[in-house]
C-alpha cells in the first residue's frame, strides 16, 4: 500500500466471475454461494469481508496473528519481483523468500483450515515507486498471468489483490499488461474450474479515485478484466488540515460507487456497492495527529459499511492494531491512539458475513 498507505512501507478493488454488469445478476449470486474449488482450503471469500493487511515482513507467524486477533482473513503485503525487469515474483521481493510451499505455506493452510483464507497482495508503495510491480517491472503479459497462477495454485487461495499506487499509476504499458494478465488468469480460472477472484486497490479522496485511479479501471474494462473488489486507500490525504476520517471515508466510498456506475450503468446499486471497498490506517497516519482514525471512526465506517452493502474493509496493518506507541504517527508495529489490542480488528470482524468458519 501507499503509505501513502503504505509509506509505513518503506522496506519495502470483480470476481473473476462477475463484475458488476458483466455477468447477470443470478450468476453472481450463485458464485457467492457455491463457489467452484480446487485443491485442499480453497475458501472462498466472502461477499462482505474483513481482510487486514499483514506486513509479512515483519515475519510474524500468519496463523497465530489470525488466533490471537480473531481475524480469519488476512490480505499478505507484499508480493514483487527482487529486480526491475524480473518477472519472477518474491515475498517482499526477497529472493530468500520465494513463491513456495516452504514459504507461509503451512500458516496459510491452518488459517483455511479454520475457514478462513488469505489475499496474497502485488504492489505496493515501496514496488510502485521502484519498478519492482511484476507488471511495471516484466514485459511478458503470459508471465505475468503466469506468476498470478502460481501464487494461486501453490497457496490454494481464491483472490489476488493488486496494490497500485505512486508510478505505477501513470506506467500506461504496465497498466494494460496487468490488466490483460488479470483477463487471462481468469479465462484459465474458467477453463480449470477455479473460482478466482481479483480485486484492485488504489489510492482515493474524500471525493474518489483521482483521474489517474479511475483510468486504471476504464482500461480494466477495456481488456476485458473483471475485478471483486475497488479498494480505496482512505487515510494519507495530505491536505495540511485536520480532517474526520470517517467522514471522509464515506464520502470517498459513495464516491466510488458513483464512478463505478459510469462505468457499469447497468448494474444495480447494490451491485455496486457490494464492489466497493475501504481500507483504513487506524490511528494516526502517515501524515500525522491531524489524520488520525480514532475508536469512534471505526463502529461509524462499520456502521456505514453494513447499511450500504460493501463487499471489503481493510486496515494497514494488522501488525499496527495495538497501543503500544500513543502519540507517534506512520508506526509499522502500532496504531499512535491509546487503545486495547486488536481493538479495530474486534470492531470489523463482525463485518465478515462467510460463516464457513471454525473456533480456533
């Protein structure tokens, strides 16, 4: 993510079977509920879903992150080639942890084990600025779609995640090659059976996406690429002043929605909103105590969340939904705000509808 989301970053939102107005109505519900699986854990993602960020870099133990903060969806930063101009993808973009079985493999599957899943994610601030986004960074659109495949089939998960942010937004080659390897990916879904889904996250205003993150979306449409999910990256504004964060929230949301029915203006309203996503940075940001998302802002986003039907709600990260440094902005391991532990992860995980789950 950005920091803008993710400059906390600095090491570093469309199923494949519907997106809104491309398949009817009927088909998209019945992919929500009996989605089509292969291999051992391959859960499906709920329609309506809390799924943090995990700052895998931070080698925490996935499966006991999930345990302790009762989250059964985890969205995995980051996935990115080690070099520009590779098209081998590395967690982190670290050649010592490769695209394996022997790499979280284990964690990921005692996480599906209980019913949940992860997103593995590609991008983010720290690749976007440094050509290392296997779709800035690889030329060949098979490898690409290759690369996605893989994590697919190794980690058995049903949705990728695709953080773009900073350069990457204006590399107009990299925009199509992702989108085309997207559209394949999914006709390879299809052709195999599998239900896989895809979902994009992008930086937005109180007002929506900017020019640039809407034309990532027109040009999805134009190569065919269908995506779950349109996740608007909801803090790091940047505007010098003090701002209300759940306020903006909503409104860039209602934002989105409204951009995304130029874009399908067949789809229903329900449709759309069920298309949209939010990710917060809990506590102070990047920015700082003037962009701060407070307890407060939590149960109104949740509130607002299940009266409109969005499909996702995130936070940056995971790692950070502690107390442990009040007063601090843009820290990796913790929020800035005085608050209990796992305090915004209690508050969200009722948002998760899938009830496929069990106890830890």
């Amino acid at each position: 993510m950005h920091t803008k989301r993710f400059r906390t970053l600095l090491v570093a939102a469309a199923t494949a079977s519907a997106v809104v107005a491309a398949v009817p109505a009927a088909a998209q519900a019945a992919s929500a509920t009996s989605p089509a699986f292969f291999g051992s854990g391959a859960n499906p993602i709920p329609t309506h879903v809390y799924a943090p960020y995990v700052e895998t870099y931070n080698n925490d133990d996935l499966s006991q992150l999930a345990q302790e903060s009762g989250v059964h969806y985890e969205t995995l930063a980051f996935l990115n080639t080690a070099v520009s101009g590779s098209c081998t993808v590395y967690w982190d973009g670290a050649t010592t942890t490769p695209v394996a079985a022997s790499t979280y493999g284990s964690e990921i599957a005692e996480i599906q084990a209980h019913g949940g899943n992860v997103i593995p994610s590609f991008g983010g601030y720290g690749a976007d600025t440094t050509n290392t986004d296997i779709a800035d960074s690889c030329t060949d659109v098979n490898a690409i779609a290759a690369a996605y495949e893989n994590v697919i089939t190794t980690y058995h998960v049903t949705r990728i995640d695709l953080d773009v942010e900073a350069t990457s937004l204006s590399n107009t080659a990299g925009i199509e090659r992702r989108n085309e390897a997207v559209a394949q990916v999914e006709r390879w879904g299809r052709q195999h059976g599998h239900q896989i889904q895809f979902s994009y996250t992008i930086p937005t205003n109180p007002t929506g996406l900017t020019a640039a993150g809407l034309a990532v979306l027109q040009n999805a449409k134009a190569e065919g690429a269908q995506f779950a999910v349109i996740n608007g990256m909801t803090f790091d504004y940047y505007f010098g002043t003090v701002q209300e964060m759940a306020t903006d929230t909503e409104s860039a949301a209602t934002a989105i929605e409204a951009q995304l029915q130029t874009l399908y203006p067949n789809a229903s309203s329900r449709q759309l909103w069920a298309k949209v996503g939010v990710t917060e940075m809990p506590g102070i940001d990047d920015f700082g105590a003037d962009e701060t998302f407070t307890q407060a802002d939590a149960t109104t986003v949740l509130q607002f969340a299940e009266a409109h039907g969005l499909g996702l709600i995130s936070i940056w990260a995971l790692d950070r939904d502690n107390g442990s440094c009040p007063g601090l902005k843009g820290q990796g391991l913790c929020s800035g705000v005085a608050q209990p532990t796992w305090y915004f992860s209690h508050t969200f995980e009722p948002f998760t509808s899938w009830t496929g789950w069990y106890g830890w």
